[in-house]
C-alpha cells in the first residue's frame, strides 16, 4: 500500500508515523505516546468496523479510507486505516485519545512487538 503510516516500536515510545497525505488527510502530525499508557492491544479482521462516532477533523470515505480523530460517547479513538483490512485496536490511559485503530499488514506481529 501507498501512502501507508507506519507503526515504529522502541524500547519507551509508539509513534504512528504517517505519510505527508495521512497528515493532510487526518490534520495532524505524527502520534507519539508512551508504551507504558498501552492498556491492551489486539488484532481485528476489518480496522474501520472499530472506528465509531463524529469525524473531528479527518477524512472518511466509507470502505476506502478513514484518517483522523473520531469522537464518540465511548471515549476519542485516532483511526489509520485504509480499506476494511486488517487492523490493530491500542487501548490507551493517560493520553488525549482513548485508542488508535489503524491497518497493518501483520497484525499479529504488531501485537507481540507491544505486548
């Protein structure tokens, strides 16, 4: 994939490094947080059927693309997702979102590396 944000793990910090369009696209620059505010992190089959509530601000265009923040009653998610492909779900504390949501090519991967 194109234009694809990348997940970089080190030893004290996740970043969601994306592309110069998903910045455009999402409003927003790179997402760091610390791995210590990593509550749970889990594999999903489809990222954008974990993405609910008001886009603000972002992009979505339904199973194509859906970058940004989205707002709901359950709490504010950071969605990266391109596609309805596989995904990883970060659950957060301490941080000004709740969760990421984001695509991946080997989910299970990602989730070992967090875990």
């Amino acid at each position: 994939m194109a234009c694809v944000a990348n997940l970089v793990i080190n030893e004290d910090t996740v970043t969601i490094a994306m592309s110069a369009a998903e910045k455009a696209e999402a409003l927003h620059r790179d997402l760091t947080f610390p791995r210590s505010s990593v509550t749970s992190v889990r594999a999903v089959t489809d990222g954008m059927a974990e993405v609910h509530g008001i886009r603000m601000p972002g992009a979505y265009f339904p199973d194509v693309i859906m970058v940004g923040t989205f707002r709901s009653g359950a709490g504010t998610t950071f969605a990266v997702c391109h596609g309805s492909g596989p995904a990883i779900v970060i659950d957060l504390t301490g941080q000004h979102y709740d969760r990421i949501v984001m695509t991946v090519d080997n989910p299970e991967e990602a989730v070992t590396s967090l875990s």
